[in-house]
C-alpha cells in the first residue's frame, strides 16, 4: 500500500512538474513571437502575443514583463486605429460596396458618421439639400479586459455593445462589425449572424 502510495504522488508530482515546465516554454516561445513582431513595428500582432504569453502564466515574472509590454502597445494601437477612422464616413448598407455598386440609391437620406478623434457622431442628411440633423453621438471608450478572445480595439457603446472597426487598405472602405454585448456577468461575445455596418469614405 505504502508503495502504491509512493508512487501515485511521484506520478502525480512529475505530471505537474511536466505542465509546468510546457507552460514555461510554450509562454518563452510566445514571448520570443512578440518580441519579434515588436522588433519589425508589427505591433497588432506582437500586443496578441505579448496576451497570449501572459495568459499563460500570468503570475511568472515572464508573464508580468508580458503585460506590461501589453499595457504599453495599448494605446499605439488603438491611436493608429482612430488616426485612420477621423473623417466623415457614408453608410453603404450592411453589405460590402462591391457587391451591389451599380445599383442606384433611392434613399432619402443618408446616413453618416462623423469620426473625431475622441467620439463618434452620426447624422442624417438630406440627399437634395444637404441639410444635416444629429441622430446622437457617442464617446470613444475602448473595451479594457483580459477575457478570452478580447481585441484590444474593440469600441463599447453607451448600451454596451462592442464594434470593431477594420478599413480595406485596398479599397479603403470601412467595415464596422459588432462583436459582443458586455452584460453583469462579463463580455458575450457574438461568432455567428453578427451585425455589420459598411461605410464609404467621402471627407
């Protein structure tokens, strides 16, 4: 019995000895991804690693170093993406441009969104006249959390409702996607049948 014993918490000590340590190779190896994207300017993708790393094991002095580099990327990357959303933005539909851009728009008004730098108007205008009216307008506040599958640029509403927002470099049109919902038990995140929202340039 004393031997069954023995060796139960040997196997059981080397198996968690073995996570352990594959927790502290896979986090260096994750570390080394985003020191590397870092290092070339690719600081989306090294801010996904640096996450991931301290995710890991968030209490290792690795994972420490990991946030903080995370911590520090946050606010680039989320002033580089308002960098290129500021200016005036014409609602195209929920579908892309390219897929329906012969067909001739009846709509009375159009629907536009107005970027600063620190909110988000939205107005209808007149077709004919031009005349603007302000529909409502929402501060920019970023999404701040370390739950799974978070994207650091993520934009939450006054009903607390995620969008994340990606410009075609090609086409340089705006794709606006919602993403999830924050409710008193965390982030919902949204996979299938999300809303989404097409823009065009036109200021």
């Amino acid at each position: 019995m004393k031997n069954f014993t023995f060796l139960f918490l040997f196997l059981f000590s080397f198996q968690s000895w073995s996570q352990s340590d594959q927790k502290t190779w896979l986090q260096k190896n994750k570390y080394d991804s985003a020191i590397s994207y870092f290092d070339k300017n690719e600081f989306d993708a090294a801010a996904d690693f640096f996450l991931f790393a301290y995710k890991i094991k968030p209490e290792s002095e690795l994972g420490k170093i990991s946030k903080n580099k995370f911590d520090s990327l946050k606010p680039v990357i989320r002033k580089k993406l308002i960098d290129k959303l500021v200016g005036t933005w014409k609602m195209n539909g929920n579908i892309p441009s390219w897929s329906h851009k012969n067909i001739q728009s009846n709509k009375l008004d159009n629907e536009l969104m107005i970027v600063d730098s620190d909110k988000i108007s939205y107005y209808l205008q007149n077709s004919t006249t031009k005349e603007m009216k302000l529909v409502k307008t929402e501060e920019i506040v970023f999404y701040d959390s370390f739950e799974k599958n978070n994207h650091i640029t993520e934009i939450m509403t006054s009903d607390k409702q995620l969008w994340s927002y990606y410009i075609d470099e090609y086409s340089k049109n705006l794709r606006a996607i919602n993403t999830g919902k924050i409710t008193n038990k965390g982030k919902t995140k949204i996979d299938l049948d999300n809303d989404e929202i097409y823009y065009i340039r036109i200021d």
